[in-house]
C-alpha cells in the first residue's frame, strides 16, 4: 500500500490590535443591538468594516505633497 503524503503545517496568522473608543451610551446600544442579533460586539464591527478592508488592501498610495488652495497652476 502507498504511503500518505504528511499534510504541510499550515502559516500562521498575524493578528494587529486595533483600540476604539465609543462613549458609554455608544457601548450601551452596541451590546442591545448584538444581543437582539445574536451576535458579538467584535463580529459586528468586522462584518462592517470588511468591505472597505478588502477593496483597498492593495491599493497604492501617492506621497505628493499638498498644494495649496490658492497657488495657481502654471504648466
């Protein structure tokens, strides 16, 4: 019989620690509205902020310096 192949070890995540401050009425409301949902505060917040997290992870920014409002553009 033919050995199986070992499976590879899979990478492990990097996870960042990201701190919100929300006022106590906001943290109030965020806790009725999950529990009403039957869900977690943190599954919320990801769930709604996920598209703007997989639209622009590999969007490039430019360094250009900013111009100011009033300088007029010659060329």
């Amino acid at each position: 019989m033919p050995r199986k192949k070992a499976k590879k070890a899979r990478k492990p995540l990097k996870f960042k620690t990201i701190t919100l401050m929300v006022t106590t009425k906001q943290k109030k409301s965020l806790v009725n509205y999950c529990k009403s949902r039957h869900t977690t505060p943190i599954k919320l917040i990801k769930k709604a902020i996920r598209p703007m997290l997989d639209n622009y992870a590999g969007l490039k920014t430019n360094n250009l310096p900013p111009v100011a409002v009033n300088q007029l553009e010659l060329f």
